[in-house]
C-alpha cells in the first residue's frame, strides 16, 4: 500500500476552479487517510494473479478511491440541514476560520 499512497501524492487532482481553495479541499479529504479498502481489494488480485499488471493497476485503483471519497462527503451532505457541530460533520474543517467541509461544496 505503499506504493498506492506515493502514487496518490503523485497524481492528486488539480482542477482549474473559482473557488480559491478548491485544490487544497480536495487534496486534504483524500490524504486524510483511511483503510484504502477498494484500491487495496483491486491491487491484492493484480498483484496476486498478474503481478506485471501492478503498475498499469495503480490508476484504477486510485479513481476508486476517488470515488469512495466523494461518496463519503456527498453522505454527509443531509448534514447541511443541521446546525454546524463536530457531532454531526465527519470531516475536519478545511479552511480555517469555516464551519467544515460544506464550504467547499
């Protein structure tokens, strides 16, 4: 796994954008770390049935976990009709001074 987490400090998402902390709101939800599951699941069978396909693999592996991330803060999303409390955002707030990661949606 640690080649997955080298490769996904490598290819972070950078995106032209309006808003001024959209990158750093991005790359911060996907290094705040977590079990990796999915990318660890697809590159244990690469690596245990075509161990070659290793390398080509790591992309996959990261648009899944990607998409794992952006499920795990569009959940969260219900929360913007709650009042603003560490209680109910699972997410460390991203900007300094904001109330947490609904200020980047």
């Amino acid at each position: 796994m640690e080649r997955f987490e080298e490769y996904l400090k490598e290819n972070l998402p950078k995106v032209d954008s309006f808003h001024p902390h959209y990158n750093s709101a991005i790359s911060q939800m996907l290094l705040a770390g977590g079990k990796r599951f999915r990318p660890m699941l697809l590159l244990s069978v690469v690596e245990a049935y075509e161990p070659l396909l290793f390398e080509s693999a790591l992309a996959p592996a990261l648009a899944l976990e990607f998409l794992h991330t952006y499920s795990l803060i569009h959940d969260d999303l219900p929360a913007m009709d709650m009042p603003l409390s560490e209680e109910v955002l699972r997410w460390p707030p991203f900007f300094p001074g904001k109330e947490g990661f609904l200020e980047g949606t």
